[in-house]
C-alpha cells in the first residue's frame, strides 16, 4: 500500500476513488443537551431560575431518547414524551407532530429509540418542551 492510500484510508477515504465513505457517526445532540439546560437552570438561585430558563428558549436542537409515553392531543397530533438518559441521571422533553406525517407512529412502544429536532418553546428544571419538531428517527427497540 503506498502512503498516500494509506493517509486516503486513515481520513475516511477510499484510496481509489477519493470519495468519502457512507457511514458517519452522528452525535447524540445537536445544540445543548437535556441535560446541559436543566442543570444550568438547578446551578441558579430559585428566584432566578425562570429568567435562566427563558435564554434556551427558540435553540435549535437536535436530541435522541427513549419514548416514555404517547397521547392524542387533537386534530391529528400526538405528543411524545421521551426521556434522555445520561450515565446515572435522566431528563424529559417532550413535542408534538402530526400523526399523519409519520406512518407507524402509533405502533411505537414504551422505550422505542426516538431522533427530533426542534426549538425549545418551554424550559425549567425537570423538563423541556419543543416546537416546530420534526422527528427525523423513530423505530421500536429491536429484541435482544
């Protein structure tokens, strides 16, 4: 193998063809995570906390979690409830989309893997809402 395929491989590259290759690690958060924002609005005095809370409202953000529960809330939209574990400690958001815009939405169960963006609407310590989501993933876990 002569050096330069070598470094082309290394770099994610074919060695032949230059082209990047297909698979990309993808983060499990894009903007702040759950996480991030409940906890710098817990690090503040009570009294502060709503102001804390109103500088993440309208931040994108990009977020991966577990489905905990799903409810019609009217004319064609559901809400999900997701939870977001992080090593020993976990956080909720939750959203609403149209049913219709996604195919098996109600065939998800309790725990399925769930990917939305959206911007964050409502904020405070134990909780998080979005708006305008779009749930770019949404499969049930696959059994062990």
């Amino acid at each position: 193998e002569k050096p330069r395929q070598k470094v082309l491989g290394l770099l994610g590259l074919n060695p032949k063809r230059e082209e990047p290759r297909t698979t990309m690690v993808t983060p499990n958060f894009i903007g702040p995570s759950p996480s991030d924002i409940t906890q710098a609005i817990c690090n503040v005095p009570l009294l502060q906390q709503d102001d804390a809370a109103k500088h993440y409202v309208g931040i994108r953000v990009e977020w991966t979690g577990e489905l905990s529960g799903i409810s019609r809330t009217g004319a064609g939209m559901v809400r999900l409830n997701v939870i977001n574990w992080r090593q020993d400690d976990w956080n909720s958001f939750s959203f609403e989309v149209n049913s219709a815009d996604y195919p098996g939405i109600g065939l998800l169960k309790d725990g399925a893997r769930i990917r939305v963006t959206g911007y964050i609407k409502m904020a405070n310590s134990f909780h998080i809402e979005l708006r305008d989501a779009i749930l770019l993933l949404y499969e049930n876990k696959q059994p062990e």
